[in-house]
C-alpha cells in the first residue's frame, strides 16, 4: 500500500473502463486498472507556458488518447503500447508501464516561438511537434472527435480543432490500433526529421515501424533492433551497409581502452545469442582486411565463437594475431604493440 493520494479535481475513465485520468490542478496521473491491479501509467503536467496557474476543467478519453482543457487551451496526451506480450511484459520494458508525450493543439494565447508546443519526458524535435491553433477559446470543454477535427464546446458555441499535423495524427491512429493508415502518415514527416519521429514511434510501443523508416541512421537502427529484438531488421542492414560502414558509427572506440565494445562486437554479440553464429563468423572474416581496429574485432568475435565452433573459432584467432606477412601493424606500417594479441600469438597457438 502506497501513500495517500490527494483528493482530486477530476477523475475521468475511458469508455472500456481500463484507463483513469486522476487530475489534480494542471497535473494528470494516468492508471490502467485490471482485476489484478491499478497501475500507473505516467504522469503529464498540461498548461500553455502563456498562462498562470493553469487548471485542467475538463478531460475525456478518445481512443485511447486523453485530451484535456484548460481555460484558455486544448491538449492531448499520448500514452504508449498498452498490451503485454506472451510472457506478460510488454516489449523492452515492464508491462504496464508507458511512456507519456502531451502537445498543445489549440490556445487563445499564442506562445512565443519555440514555446508552441511541449512533451512529457523525452524531447520530440520542434521540426515535427504541432503548432498550437490560434482560436478565442473560452471555457472550452472536450466532446468528441469527428472528421479529423476534435469538437470542443466553449461559452460562444462549439468549435472544431484541426488535427492535421502529421504526428497527432500518426499517435491518434496508432492509439487506435489502425497502424497501418498510420504508416501511410510517415511520408508527410520529410527524412531529416526520422530521428525525431522514430522516437516517439518507441515510445507509443511501436520500435519495428521505427527502424524501418528510410531517414535513420545506421547507429540508430542497429540500436533499435538490439533492443528491440528485430534480428531481421538488423540482418538487413549489415547487408545494405557492410561492415565498413558499421565500423564507422564509432571508429572502433570501443576497442581503444576505455573498457567498452565496438558497435561490431556488441552486434556480433547478440546475433550469436540469436543463433546466428554464420553471420558473426562472416562479420569476423571482413574485419580482417579493416586494418588494426578490424583485427582487433575479429579476435573479439572469434572469441565469441569459441563456444559455438571452436575449430572454425581457433582458426580465425590465428588468422587475426598472425596475419599473412608477419607482424600486426599501425597504419605508418609501424609494429603494433597488442598485448592480448602477442600473448596469444607466442603462447597459445
């Protein structure tokens, strides 16, 4: 049993009577309650940066996506992936629990430039974040969506708010499980901004639309897919751009000292933990020829293939300690001094 909670402005459920919104003030605390449990979501604080001491008036779930009025605003908030996986957790992270982004989609106050709209917990890039709608709001309060529009009621009648920016419209169909008219959305975001709608594709639970995108870059996409489990999308992209390109994500820093792995060795890795021991034998086999950094990793990943093929393993050990024509070198043809390497090299083999 927790703490007490303070005693709330408003308490909304959604029609499956699943989510509840616990409003105190301009903050939101979203729960998903089952039999089982009442766990929270995440937690959102609304309000324009243009108004004082903003207070949420009303609030109403629409497919999954909560929007709220202030006095003078409308907002929405959108939650991640909901669903849990066969092993009750959701995908790379707890079940139950998601990540929340909330933007302003209309105000009577315009905001100052880079102020116009704003999300919970990690930043989405201002290039695909909606522009607030500038309209005389008064009192406005949440009744329903229509037309791709959100249908508000305020003292002077009832007004309609475009939704046509494409990330709300790409989180209003993803919320409702219509993934596939939202990838028809993904054309209107321009590839310089990927980066920026693959994050927030992550955080609605949706990390395999993500990595797919054409914009990203490969250091983004083997992340995804390492944390992700999307072994194939990885496959894919050792394929389209070799390891040549992989190993200039990080220039081989890994192996320089400072105790960590090269991208090509953390991707070795997890494919051999997926059972891909070819592929990682076939990585370590075109590090050779990318010189002293490329031996290195080689090694690294025959190492790692020791346990899988110990013939095959051994020999590619040899083949990076002991390349054809003698002695490691640097790339001023200089002898390269590689402790682990010599040790191997005069003891081992």
């Amino acid at each position: 049993v927790g703490p007490p909670l303070p005693y709330p402005d408003l308490v909304v459920w959604d029609g499956d009577g699943k989510l509840c919104a616990f409003i105190v003030g301009n903050r939101i605390a979203i729960y998903l309650s089952d039999q089982q449990s009442f766990t929270l979501l995440g937690t959102a604080l609304l309000g324009s940066p243009t108004e004082v001491e903003p207070t949420i008036q009303s609030a109403k779930f629409i497919h999954r996506v909560l929007y709220c009025s202030t006095r003078t605003t409308v907002q929405c908030v959108f939650l991640g992936e909901l669903e849990t996986g066969e092993d009750g957790e959701g995908q790379g992270r707890e079940a139950g629990v998601c990540e929340v982004d909330s933007f302003v989609l209309a105000s009577a106050d315009v905001p100052a430039p880079g102020l116009a709209s704003r999300s919970i917990g990690m930043n989405v890039d201002n290039s695909i974040s909606p522009v607030p709608t500038p309209m005389a709001l008064n009192q406005p309060s949440v009744l329903s969506y229509h037309g791709g529009s959100l249908l508000v009621s305020t003292t002077s009648g009832p007004v309609a708010i475009p939704l046509a920016n494409a990330l709300l419209r790409i989180g209003i169909l993803l919320s409702a499980g219509q993934h596939t008219r939202a990838q028809r959305w993904f054309e209107a975001v321009p590839e310089e901004s990927h980066e920026a709608l693959a994050r927030f594709l992550e955080r609605r639970g949706v990390p395999d639309l993500a990595a797919n995108l054409p914009g990203l870059s490969l250091e983004t996409i083997i992340d995804l897919s390492i944390r992700y489990g999307l072994t194939e999308r990885l496959e894919l992209a050792i394929e389209t751009h070799g390891v040549e390109t992989m190993q200039m994500v990080d220039m081989g820093r890994g192996l320089s000292g400072n105790g960590g792995h090269s991208v090509i060795v953390c991707v070795g890795a997890y494919l051999l933990g997926q059972g891909k021991a070819e592929l990682v034998r076939r990585l370590a086999t075109e590090c050779m020829v990318l010189g002293e950094a490329g031996r290195r990793e080689a090694f690294v990943l025959a190492g790692l293939l020791l346990a899988v093929d110990a013939p095959d393993a051994r020999r590619l050990i040899k083949r990076a300690v002991k390349p054809p024509g003698g002695a490691v070198t640097d790339a001023d043809n200089q002898p390269l001094q590689w402790p682990v390497g010599e040790f191997v090299r005069d003891h081992l083999l």
